[in-house]
C-alpha cells in the first residue's frame, strides 16, 4: 500500500464515514448482526451501504469515494466487479438503529433519516475532516478528466505518427497473417459471394478465432486484404459492414491508408478494378460518399478526375 492509500484508509478512520458504535443508542441489540456489517476501510458500522457485484464486499458509499482515490477498484485486489445498492438484509438491519450525529448531537435519529440528516447538517458539512474529504473528490474529479485528456492526446499523437510512414511501414504495422491457406481463402470467399452472414461470423469469431479486417488475404507480400477485394468486386453489403466495423473500431482512417504492393489502397482497387464497369464504379463509389465521411486522398481525388467522376468530388468530406 502506497503512502497515499494509507492516508487515505487513515482519513476514512478519522472522519464519519461509518457510523461509531458509540453513536448508536440500540447498538446492543444487534450487535452480534452489526459485528458483521463493519465497513473495513473506515471501521465502523456500515454508512449508506455498496455492495461488490463480484466478491460481495461490502463497504460505505463515501469510502468507495477514498478507494477511488487510491485508484482501487475494490476493496479486494484484483476484483473487476461493480459496486450497487447493497442486498436487502444489509439495509433492512442498519434501517432499525437509531443513531446521534456527530456534527449537531441531535439524538435518536432513525437510520434512514439520518441519511437525509447529514446531507445539510451544518455542524457535519463544517468538520475539517469532511473538507479534507471534499477536497480529495475534487482531486480525484480533476484527475480523472486529466487521465481522459491524456488518451485523447495519445489518440491524437498515434493518428499524427501514422501520417508520417512509409506505405511499407503502414503494412508492417498492421498486415496480419495468422491464418493458414485454407482459412484465408474462406474468408476472400465470403467477400467474392458477397455473403456478409458468413463474412460477420469471420469476423466475431463464430468459428473459433476472431479474423482481422487486415488480414492478408492474398498471394504473400501483395498486401491485399478482404477490404481491398471487396472494393475490387464491388461487393456493397461487404463494404458498408467493414466501413462500420472500422469507425466501431477507430480504425478508419488506417484502412483507408493502406496501401497493397503495386500501391493500391482500398479506393484505388475500386476505381483501377479490371472486373467493374465504369458506371459499377460510380455507383459504389456514390454510394459509399453519400452514407460514410470516408477518408479521400488526393491520389484517389485525381484518379476521380483522370476518370471524369466529376460529380463525385463535391461529396468528399474527409481528406488525407
């Protein structure tokens, strides 16, 4: 444990996160059911109760705040679960005691009441104890906008970095080849029969092993992949499914980059396809504008032109 989850166990200790037995008038009554329902970060008696999902910890709601703090999940380590509502028995007990706070000495106050109670308890809210404990929320709120700010940045520089490589590097860094001759020519077929049921088992690994988009699929070094062929063919149900797959996946951008090796990227196998006719062409190419912000480079651009799909370029939206 860090020194800073070891003043924060303290803090919780210190400040009312749990309720003191002392503070409880019929704490004798149940106290071999509250033995149990001792929060263990802050040491006493449960507080607004939270229960873990997954291993069942039981804890107060404002000592979850201090786990977070302490960048915890839960309260046991390793434990990925979720904290909720903690089960009824739990709340049905503590809902019997009757409880004196700690801030103002009003005495006698029903369990649940003095839930509400301490919200706009002045002499509660005041405790230094308790700004101490505001002030770690906020911290902690600052730190998590930072974290999110921080993956966006790292986005943002990973995007930038894919700018500035080769054709070469784009296929070294995200060509796959995991799957044996066999596999891969079932998953070109899928794309050449334009059987997208077949195509999305493929790819969410109904079959066993989850196929990438980026595997590829043919002669070894070509760099083409089921993307490529599917613009080749023209095959439209294969295409919108992999376009959305890829904005699902924030990887758009990279699959439209890539680049087979005689320098084809996935709009350059539509418009040079020598198994398409000019208005085939047109027609994917429109479709495709028309219902996806794709990525367009001004390579395609002039092959656009250089073919007079001159209506087609106003539609553009996104340009590499």
């Amino acid at each position: 444990m860090t020194d800073s989850s070891i003043f924060q166990v303290n803090l919780a200790r210190d400040r009312i996160c749990g309720i003191d037995k002392k503070f409880i008038s019929n704490y004798d009554d149940y106290k071999l059911l509250l033995d149990e329902m001792i929060c263990p970060i802050c040491l006493k008696v449960l507080l607004d109760p939270i229960e873990c999902n997954m291993c069942q910890a039981i804890i107060c709601e404002n000592c979850y705040f201090i786990l977070k703090s302490a960048d915890k999940n839960c309260f046991n380590e390793g434990c990925k679960g979720t904290y909720l509502k903690a089960n009824k028995f739990v709340r049905n007990i503590l809902s019997d005691l009757n409880v004196k706070c700690h801030g103002c000495s009003k005495d006698n106050i029903r369990y649940e009441d003095y839930l509400e109670h301490i919200k706009t308890c002045e002499g509660y809210l005041s405790s230094p104890i308790m700004k101490t404990l505001a002030s770690i929320n906020k911290k902690s709120e600052e730190i998590a906008k930072l974290k999110k700010e921080k993956e966006k940045l790292m986005k943002e520089v990973k995007a930038k970095s894919q700018f500035t490589m080769s054709d070469q590097e784009l296929r070294n860094r995200y060509l796959t080849n995991r799957l044996n001759m066999n596999d891969k020519m079932n998953f070109y077929q899928a794309v050449i029969d334009n059987n997208l049921e077949a195509y999305k088992r493929y790819i969410s690994g109904t079959y066993g092993m989850k196929y990438s988009i980026f595997e590829e699929v043919s002669a070894p070094g070509y760099g083409w992949t089921t993307f490529h062929y599917a613009m080749h063919y023209a095959k439209w149900d294969i295409i919108k499914f992999i376009i959305n797959y890829l904005i699902q996946n924030d990887k758009l951008e990279i699959a439209f980059r890539l680049k087979s090796k005689d320098g084809r990227c996935p709009l350059m196998c539509l418009l040079k396809s020598n198994a398409l006719k000019p208005e085939v062409k047109e027609e994917t190419f429109d479709k495709i504008l028309t219902n996806f912000a794709v990525p367009v480079s001004e390579e395609v651009i002039k092959e656009l032109k250089n073919r007079k799909f001159f209506d087609l370029i106003p539609k553009i939206r996104n340009y590499i």
